[in-house]
C-alpha cells in the first residue's frame, strides 16, 4: 500500500486528469456512486472512478496499480454479490460509457461497457433488430454477455456469447487490447464465459438478429393450477419452435391493473410464453395453455424492449439468488418444484422460475466455456426482499430449491444467476477442463490477479 502522501498526491492527479468524476468518501455524490442493485452490499471503495472514455479507464488502471489497490469493475452494478464495488480500492464505473452503435447492413452493434440492456434494446429495436439480452432492462450488458448472456431471446438466437463478435478490452497492464476470431483468439475463447477476468471490457460487438414482430401470452393461476400449468408449459416448449421461450414463475401477485385484487400480495403462478414472431403463431402455439384454468389473461404483441422491462426489481431491494440446471423436467420434478413454492416468502419480491433451453442454446458452439448449455431446463431461485429481519428465512428457502432439485441437477451452472457460493461452483461454471486451460490465460493477461472482484480465475 502506498504512503498517504503519495496516495494523496496520486488522487488529486487523478481527479485532474480523468474527463469523468471522481469520489473519495466524504465527497458528494460518493455514497450514491458506492450503491449497487443489491442493497445487502455495503461496501467503502477507497476511491470510485466513474469514467468517460476509453482513456480514462486506462488511467484510472495506472492509477490503481501505481497505488496496489484492488480493483472492481462496475457496469451495471446487477452483480448480486456485489462484485461492481469493493472496500479500500478502486471502483471504476463504467455507466457514464454507454453509448450503442448500431450497424443495421452489418447486422452487428457496438456497445459500450457501462451500456444497459435498456440502452441495448431501445438503440436497436427502431431497425426491427435484436440480439440475446437478459431478462431485466437494468442489467449491465458487459457482465451479462461476458458470463454466457442467457435470456428470452436464447432458444431463437443463442446465448448471448454465441453472437460475440469482437471485445476492446483494458488489460491488468492499462493497455488497450482487441479480441476477435482473428486478433488475440485465445483471450477472445477466454471471454465466452470466463466473465471480467482478463480486464475491464470497455466495448463489445455483438451479431444482430431480424426481430420484426415479438409476442407473449401470460398468465396467472391460483397456486393450486401451479403444476397442471407447469406441465402444460413444459410439452408446449418441448414440441414447440425455437422461437418459443418464456419461464413459470411462481411469485408474489403484484399491485398491478391486471392483477384480481384477491391475488395481490399472495402467491401466484404466472406462465409466460414469449414468441419471437407474429401474435398468430403465438396463440396456436398457446392453445394448451390458454385452455387451462386461470385468473388472468394476457395475449398480444408487444414491443421485446418492453417485455424486457416486465420484470424490473425495484431498487433499494435485499437479494440472494441461485441456480442449479437440470437433465430433464419429469412429473415428479414438477411436483417438487411446485411443492416448494408454498414454502417461499410472500409478500416478497422473491421468484421461484423454471426456466427452458434448448433451441439454439444447445444447438451452439460447444468450444466455449459455457457448459450449462446443454441443460435442457434451469431452476432459478430469485430471493428478492425488503426487510433485513426476512434475511434468514429468504436465504435459507434459496438454499432449499437448490436441494429439493439435487436428483435432476446436471452440476453445471450459469455465473451470472448466483452470487459467491466458492471455487466449486466457478469451476462448474465454467467446467473442469477450461477452467485449466482459464487459468493459464489468466496467467498471460493478469498474473497478479488484478480482476478478482469476479466469479475468479486464479492465475495457474
């Protein structure tokens, strides 16, 4: 650790040269720069650099490494366990960079490092063009597309790291560096997956996708209609197109219009069908489920940028989440999976979803060190809650699903749906074999483990 002095002089040379903010505690603005999506996080960076450019992340890394401080990247800060900020380093925060090129002959867009899915969808969607994003308009698109990017649009167009076409990445060094099948092919293998271990990603270019017409079916059912409804869902994606994707969500009934008020603030079960095409082949395709019996019906088209907002937390929220991915989804899974919905804490913002692959998930690349692609169906327990007194029980419901599923689970995980659960689980994150092959380009890119504030990669 350098001498106050030098650490002194260093940050003012800092704040003068950087073309963006900077924060140090005590300054204005500091303790709303140090927030992330996940308020159990409470941590105090020693200084916060939220950059303008490409330059400033390159100083801002000399500056850090100049003072041996650790270093957190934050994009959009929906890491859950907190990885976006860090005690006594240096946080470089990337939301000012957010801008989203769109190259509609090319079929490709350029995203900045700080941009949101928000940015992401709303730039491409006036071309009728998409790509795989997440399933909130919040989160970060760097984090997402670096950890393997699943999401409504997966089954139809891959995951999101299969329609990676170039990163521009600052290294451990603060050089500046590009990533392609052609230039540098090792490191790009690296970035399908192994997450923000090999620097500070500040652009991406991803492949784009005709997306003219987008549409969805939700509904809402008692709890009790839960596994009929599962069921239902279930056959529908398995003989049904690629196009098909959505989730059943068990959840608290929300204060919304088209929630009955007699299911608002109980437990519900909502089925979601998503179509990346016309409403008339989606209500074909909705014709098992719109026979069952439910409370509240929801059948249209919608515009995919807004679907990608349906299931925005509100801020300010405590979370704990997991996943475990499964080899198959029989009636005896549904029964459990639906089982331990009685048990989740309601109010709450908590989602007990099962989630389908498949489609072009499974379909691609097997290269990349993203071995949960194979999984035919996810579990994600989304622990969501206000009240620091629930922490116990909520946290101890995520960690049941997760044994409850134990006969189905493959043992493969998706990074970017858990928070720290150990070593263990990175390496099934990104299997056994590239978690090797991770650790030596780890060993090339950033020997002193700089970017450890990750699912982390230690240097072999």
């Amino acid at each position: 650790m350098a001498s106050p002095s030098k650490a002194g002089a260093a940050l003012a040379a800092l704040r003068e040269d950087l073309a963006g903010e900077v924060f140090a505690p005590g300054d204005a603005g500091y303790d709303e720069a140090r927030t992330v999506f996940n308020a159990m996080i409470d941590r105090r960076p020693a200084v916060i650099a939220r950059c303008a450019h490409e330059d400033d992340v390159v100083r801002a890394v000399r500056f850090a490494r100049d003072l041996d401080l650790k270093i957190a990247v934050r994009g959009g800060g929906h890491s859950v366990a907190g990885m976006g900020v860090n005690d006594n380093g240096l946080v470089i925060d990337l939301r000012r960079m957010h801008e989203v090129t769109v190259h509609p002959a090319a079929g490709a867009v350029r995203i900045q490092g700080g941009a949101t899915m928000s940015h992401l969808d709303r730039a491409t969607q006036p071309y009728g063009l998409a790509t795989t994003g997440g399933r909130a308009s919040t989160t970060g698109v760097g984090g997402f597309v670096l950890g393997g990017g699943t999401g409504w649009l997966d089954r139809c167009f891959g995951l999101a790291v299969d329609n990676l076409l170039g990163v521009e990445l600052v290294t451990a060094d603060a050089e500046r560096i590009h990533a392609d099948a052609d230039e540098n092919p090792d490191l790009f293998w690296a970035l399908h997956g192994g997450g923000g271990n090999f620097g500070v990603a500040t652009a991406l270019t991803l492949t784009l996708h005709e997306l003219p017409e987008f549409a969805i079916a939700l509904l809402l059912c008692p709890p009790e209609s839960g596994p009929e409804a599962t069921r239902a869902f279930r056959d529908v994606i398995t003989a049904g197109p690629d196009e098909a994707g959505g989730a059943v969500l068990y959840l608290t009934g929300p204060p919304e219009e088209f929630v009955p008020p007699h299911l608002v603030g109980t437990l519900v079960c909502a089925v979601l069908l998503t179509y990346a095409g016309a409403e008339a082949d989606l209500r074909e395709l909705a014709e098992p489920l719109l026979a069952l019996p439910h409370e509240t019906e929801i059948v249209g088209a919608v515009p995919y940028a807004d679907v990608q907002c349906m299931i925005d937390d509100p801020p300010g929220m405590r979370n704990y989440w997991s996943a475990e991915y499964l080899t198959s989804a029989p009636d005896d899974f549904v029964d459990v999976f639906c089982a331990r919905a009685r048990s989740m804490p309601v109010p709450t913002g908590t989602q007990h979803v099962l989630f389908p692959q498949g489609g072009a998930v499974a379909a691609g690349p097997h290269a990349y060190p993203v071995p949960f692609r194979d999984a035919p169906w996810a579990v994600h327990p989304y622990g969501t809650w206000e009240d620091a007194a629930d922490d116990e029980r909520c946290v101890r419901w995520v960690r049941q699903v997760r044994a409850d599923v134990r006969p189905w689970r493959t043992g493969d995980v998706y990074l970017n749906f858990i928070g720290d659960e150990g070593a263990e689980r990175v390496v099934a994150g990104v299997g056994a074999d590239n978690a090797r092959w991770l650790g030596e380009l780890k060993r090339r890119y950033d020997p002193d483990n700089v970017f450890r504030f990750n699912h982390n990669i230690k240097p072999t």
